[in-house]
C-alpha cells in the first residue's frame, strides 16, 4: 500500500484535549504528527505516545525521549477535564459507552478508557473513577484499498465477492475496508472496467469508518453509500438489509455469533460482504469457533492478510475461499495451493 494520498489529519483532532495536554501534543515533531497512532494519558503517570509502529514519552515541550522520568505526568483534575470534554459535558448520555469501555468522537477517534469497573449483580454498569485514556488516532488514506481490490472482482457478477479482511490491531483493516467502500461505490474499479458504482451499506458500530456527526458520514465512503451509525452490527445489517437494498455491506470487526447469523441472512439476499477481524493471519481466525464456522461454510470467497508497516517484511497475501493463495489479482487465473 505504497504511493498513497497524504493520510489527512483533521484539524480538530486535538480539539477534545485539555489546555495543557493540547498545546504538547500540537508540539511534537512534524514528522511524528504524521505518523501519530495513539495518545496515552495516564493519571499521574508518563505521557506515551505510538507513531509509526514505534512509542516514545513526551515532556512537557513535545519533546520525545524513550526516558519515563523525563515525561509531563497528566494531573488528575486534566484527566477530569479530558473526560468531560470527551462526554460534551454529560457523563449520562455516555453511559452505554462508558459500560464498553470505550467513546468515539467526531473525526472517529476511538478513546479507551481504564479506572474502577462498578458491577451491579455481576454485570458492568459503568467506569467510574477514570484515570487512562487511550486515544487512537483515526486517518482517512485515500488509495488505501487500491492494492486489495483487483484480488476480490468477480467478473461474471461485476462487483466484488464476499471477503474478510484480516490484521493485528493498528495494522490497517479500518482504513483498507473504508476505502474499498469508497471506490466500489464510486465505481473506480481496477483497470479501467467500465462498471458503475455500487449501493454499498455501512454498519459503523464505532463511527469509525465513516466518523458520523449527527449521521452524516465526514469520511470519504463514496457517493452512493448509506451508513447505519453507532449501531450494533448484527442488528445493523438486518436493518440495512430490510430498508437500502444494498448491494454490497462493509461492516468492522466482526466476532459474535449474531454477527455470523446476520452475514449469513445477507448472502440468502444476494448481498455481498465485506468484513473485517482481528487475527495474525488465517490460521490464527481459524481458532474462534465463529469465524472458523463462517470458514468451514464457506462463507467467504477471499480472505486479505493485510501487509505490516514498513519493516516488518510481511507482505500482502490474498487467499480464496478453498485456501489457495492467489499469487496474481483474478486478470489472471494463476493460483498455487500453501
């Protein structure tokens, strides 16, 4: 996935930090905002951050050092202004999130949030007490999916065939799987093939593919593409499926047996699906007993291993629905079993 348009940094993507947390973030190094992954607050405790697959602590001019000693230590009254920021000033009207663990805000930032779990008859009613923050950092790459496309085209249908996209957590998978949904509902197919775009129905359980504000999607996710927003994705694709027809669904992180049931409903309706899930590689998905379920059935007619970053010499590798690892995009029929 080399040779992509500049990853955009939204300019208000500090704007939920307090004062102090703001201006040190604002200060670091250009060529360290560039490659900004995650931002993590701790109470009291070394400001880190994660670029480039790499990590560092931050004092309190921005400047990194991998020494904790030297870092700024978030106060305890920032860390009560950052969640208040993070909740527009209304704890309430979080509690769902709260109770995940986890809040997105505008720009599809996702926030992970650490302190004291309160349980009412041994269920979690909420965090209370946070005192860690990590704030992962959401980057629309344009020509992220250009690479992966030309591997899931089914000529005979014009479109695309149903395909699980798979990685390591902040390899990638997000920004991949929105950029697909951008160009097949665009219609910028691979080699000039002169199809039009597609219906394409986003569930955006995180309002992170499409980073919503008050339902309007502020991503790039293609002219004719509709998006269920915050909305659990089993319940989201039969809603989708019921009221857009469309032709294709993208839906992130899949895992629980209702999302399996829902894949299966969207397949009975002649929809194709596009999915995502964390795993090392396929081997390693075949160890959840839903996704090995989906891959017994045949759910799936490819399977992407993303690539890593730079460094990592672990390549992109597409696999069809029978195992077999597709050396060459479907121009050309040449396949080898692994």
């Amino acid at each position: 996935m080399d040779n992509l348009e500049e990853a955009i940094m939204p300019d208000h993507v500090f704007s939920f930090l307090p004062g102090s947390l703001h201006r040190i973030a604002a200060g670091l190094p250009r060529e360290i905002l560039e490659t900004l992954q995650e931002i993590r607050i701790r109470e009291s405790r070394p400001l880190e951050i994660v670029y480039d697959h790499d990590h560092a602590f931050v004092d309190a001019g921005g400047k990194i050092s991998d020494n904790p000693a030297a870092a700024y230590r978030p106060s305890h009254q920032e860390c009560l202004q950052l969640l208040d920021l993070l909740t527009d000033h209304s704890l309430y009207t979080f509690e769902e999130e709260l109770k995940r663990g986890f809040i997105t805000v505008r720009g599809g930032h996702r926030v992970g949030l650490c302190g004291r779990v309160v349980l009412d008859k041994g269920e979690i009613k909420q965090i209370k007490d946070v005192t860690g923050f990590n704030i992962r950092l959401a980057r629309e790459m344009i020509g992220a999916g250009r690479s992966v496309l030309p591997y899931l085209i089914d000529f005979e249908a014009q479109t695309v065939r149903h395909t699980l996209l798979i990685s390591p957590p902040l390899w990638g998978k997000t920004t991949v799987i929105r950029d697909l949904a951008r160009m097949i509902s665009t219609g910028e197919w691979p080699h000039q093939l002169a199809w039009k775009g597609k219906k394409v129905g986003i569930i955006d359980e995180r309002s992170e593919l499409a980073a919503c504000v008050k339902g309007v999607p502020t991503f790039h996710v293609g002219p004719r593409t509709d998006v269920m927003d915050h909305c659990p994705k089993a319940e989201g694709m039969m809603m989708m499926i019921r009221s857009m027809s469309p032709d294709v669904l993208v839906v992130d992180e899949i895992g629980r047996p209702e999302d399996a049931a829902a894949i299966r409903e969207a397949l009975r309706a002649g929809i194709k699906v596009l999915a995502t899930a964390h795993g090392a590689g396929l081997e390693d998905i075949r160890s959840r007993p839903m996704l090995r379920e989906l891959i017994e059935e045949g759910i799936f007619e490819r399977y992407v291993v993303l690539p890593g970053r730079k460094g990592t010499g672990r390549p992109l590798q597409v696999f069809d629905g029978s195992g077999f690892l597709q050396v060459k995009t479907p121009f050309d029929s040449h396949v080898k079993k692994v």
